[in-house]
C-alpha cells in the first residue's frame, strides 16, 4: 500500500493539540525573554558599576540573578523540553520540518544555550571572587550567548512563518530557510520586549529592597522605569516592520481580528505606558505587590493573546508553507525532494494512506460510518479546531454544525477541497471520506 508519513493522532479534547503547544510556549515565553533581556541588562549594570565604583549595584544583580535562576532557567528549562513534547506530538511532520531543515542551526544553539546556563551561575558565584573587569568581562559574554541563542532560534521560528524568498524551495539551503524577510524584524521586536521584561522584573526585585535601602530601591526602581519603557517603544516599532513582512494567509487572519488585536495593543500599551510612567516619577508607588501583579497582566493579556496570535497567522502552514497544520505536504520542494501530497489524497483518500487507520475502519460500511468520520474529522481538523460542543479553542461543530450534512459535504468538497480559503489547509478527499466527515458532524450538531 502506498502510504504517506504520518504519525499516530495526538488529540487534547476541549483545546485541541496546537493549543496545548501554545499554552506551554507562552509560559515558557515569560521565562526565556526575561532571561535574554536580564542578560543584556547586567551587562548595563556591570559596566555601570565598574565605571561608578557602586558595589550597590553588586548586590541587586546578586538578587536579580538568583531570582532568575528560579524563574528563567528553572521555569525555563521545563517548559523548553515540553514544547519538544507537545510539537512533536501535535505536529510531528512539521518538527520534522525543522530538524532536516535546521539540525547544526539547533546543535549552534545549544553551544550557545550551555553557555548561557554556565554563565548565569558563573556571574552569581564569582561576583565577589574574581576583579571587578573580569567579572564585567564575564558579563558580556553572557549577554553574547544569550542574544546568540535568541537570533537562532528566532530564524527557526521564522521559518514556521514563512521562508520569505522562493529560493527556498529550489536550492533548499539552510540559510535560504533562515534568511527570510521577517528574521531580523522578528528578532528586534522580541528583543524589545525581553528588554521591556527585564525591567518589569527588575521593577519586583527593587520593589522589595525597600525596607532594606529606601534610596537604592527608588533609584533602580527609575531605571527599571525607563528600561522598560524603552522596551517598550522597541517593541512596537518593530512589530510595525513585522507585520509587514508576513505572508498573504498571515494578513487575511490578521485582518479579521484587527479591531480586537488594534484594541488589545491600544489598551496594553497604555496601561504599561502609565505603570512605567508612574516608575520613573512616583517610584516609592511601585510596590512589590504591584510590580508581581503587572508580570502576571503583561503574561496573561500580553504574552498569551500575543501566542495564540501567531499560532493562528501561521494557518494553514506549520512550517515552510509546505507543511499543512493537518501534517499533509502541501506543495513541491524540489530542494529538499519534497513532493505535494494532495493530488494523492484527493485520489487514494486518508483511508487507504494513513498507515494508522485500523484495518476495521479503512472500509466505509453503513455501521462504522459515523466512527470513521469522527477519526476523519480528528486527522483533518484537530491541530486547528476542538471538536466538542463546548470546545474552548474554535470548536467545530458550532460553526459547522449549523449548515447541515449536505451543507457541510458541500462545503468541505467545493471550498476546503479546492484550497478557496487562505488560512485553511486543502483537504481533497474521495467523497465517502467526506459524506462520513459531514455526517459525523452534523450528527454532534444535533
């Protein structure tokens, strides 16, 4: 039987497989930005304080590094391996994607990683052992591994985007995949918003130095104010010059959540403006209270809305544009001796080439109909949608629900099947395969 390269269906009832992934992405998110950002605010503050001689500021890096070894590196490295584990099982062809496309840009990356987590201890251990140059030495070369760990990761995450250049699929080439029009865009806005959160934690460190020096904490707590805010402004400029890179699909998504994104930015933007605002003006306001409050908003309304966001603009990709969120190779890549997958469904069915279809089900019988259109719907719909009633994430039968069996055969076969939609993935299937979808659907509807 000529079957293609699938994987066994990972399914999260309720969420849905990628949302899994985005959930944990977003925690893991707050720990490593806080982390690149951290690194290149010690690098300002050793040099400040081996400039001004200011052994004070020795003592907050000391409190700040310690912090970030509980919050980045440990938070941090949970979550990194849980993303491995939730991609690999939501979307393992487009993991797979990224391994043969980017294995030494990865095995470079963790050089630079292993660094980065020496570095952190180093920097605490030897603060009051080595002279004070060395130690600024050994500062910046933290900063230097973590912004390298950054930039190579942000050209891989790129990629899931878009490569940006045709190239790509004729020769290819690692640094045609890495080098696309939204790299370095992507790269500064996030190094703006790591800045913006190394002084929103930098705000929850000198907030709590208040009973202990009352001038110092104020005094940091200002220049935790304007850290942020410069972050801040780094962050939306980039963001500008981001969207503007992104592809066709990424706009069409984009545009039908504009208000919402538009307003979400707006009130953001606004409300951490006064938060940084009151820092720098009124610092003895900023309470360690508020400041543990503020990460926790920035996380929930910032980060998290942020993720879901970029998860949804990658639609129907998630990796190249050749790799469809249903795990279906979506077209050519001579580079690579890929081969679009779709001529071979809408003729031969997922049926007959899925390799884990059990042999009961790959027969469509008056009795198993509606069982082999609920794993149908599952291969075919679960990375984007949840497929119950009261599913969190776009639950399918809501909005599919309602059209009816002819309905919905009609549609999956003259708008999915044709590849009509921008943002969705083309689904060509046999029409028993559909009339079973539709029928199954139509069937939770009721």
């Amino acid at each position: 039987m000529d079957l293609l390269g699938f994987y066994p269906l990972f399914y999260v009832p309720h969420f849905g497989s990628a949302w899994l992934m985005g959930l944990t992405g977003a925690i893991h998110i707050m720990a490593s930005h806080t982390s690149v950002g951290a690194a290149l605010l010690f690098a300002f503050l050793a040099y400040k304080a081996q400039k001004e001689n200011r052994s004070d500021l020795y003592d907050y890096m000391k409190r700040y590094g310690m912090f970030l070894l509980i919050f980045s590196y440990v938070i941090g490295s949970i979550t990194g391996p849980g993303i491995w584990y939730t991609a690999t099982a939501a979307s393992p062809r487009g993991i797979s994607a990224l391994i043969h496309n980017f294995v030494w840009v990865w095995a470079t990356e963790w050089v630079f990683f292993v660094y980065e987590v020496l570095g952190v201890f180093a920097l605490i251990y030897f603060m009051d052992k080595v002279d004070r140059k060395t130690h600024l030495k050994l500062t910046y070369t933290f900063a230097i591994a973590s912004v390298g760990t950054l930039a190579l990761i942000i050209g891989i995450i790129s990629f899931m985007m878009w490569p940006g250049t045709e190239a790509y699929y004729t020769t290819g080439s690692a640094s045609d995949a890495f080098f696309g029009i939204n790299t370095f865009p992507h790269m500064f806005l996030r190094i703006g918003f790591m800045i913006m959160m190394s002084g929103i934690i930098g705000m929850i460190i000198s907030s709590a130095m208040r009973k202990e020096n009352k001038i110092l904490s104020e005094e940091l707590t200002q220049k935790m104010g304007w850290v942020s805010l410069l972050g801040g402004f780094v962050t939306v400029f980039f963001f500008m010059w981001y969207v503007n890179t992104l592809p066709l699909n990424a706009h069409t998504l984009l545009g039908m959540q504009k208000d919402a994104i538009v307003m979400n930015r707006i009130i953001l933007a606004v409300l951490f403006s006064i938060y940084f605002s009151i820092a720098i003006i009124k610092p003895q306001w900023v309470t360690r209270t508020l400041a543990i409050t503020m990460m926790f908003v920035i996380g929930i309304v910032g980060v998290w809305p942020g993720e879901k966001l970029r998860e949804t603009m990658r639609k129907p990709w998630v990796a190249g544009q050749y790799v469809y969120s249903d795990q279906i190779i979506g077209r050519d890549v001579p580079g690579k001796g890929i081969k679009d997958e779709t001529g071979r469904l809408a003729e031969k069915g997922l049926l007959k080439l899925d390799p884990w279809i059990p042999e009961r089900l790959r027969t469509i019988t008056p009795e198993n109909k509606l069982e082999v259109g609920k794993l149908l719907t599952r291969i075919a719909c679960s990375n984007c949608h949840s497929l119950e009633k009261d599913g969190v994430y776009r639950p399918l039968i809501p909005l599919a629900g309602p059209m009816g069996e002819e309905g919905i055969r009609d549609y999956m076969k003259n708008v999915i099947g044709t590849g009509s939609i921008p943002y969705m993935p083309k689904i060509s299937l046999p029409d028993e395969e559909y009339d079973a979808m539709a029928a199954y659907i139509a069937s939770q509807a009721k």
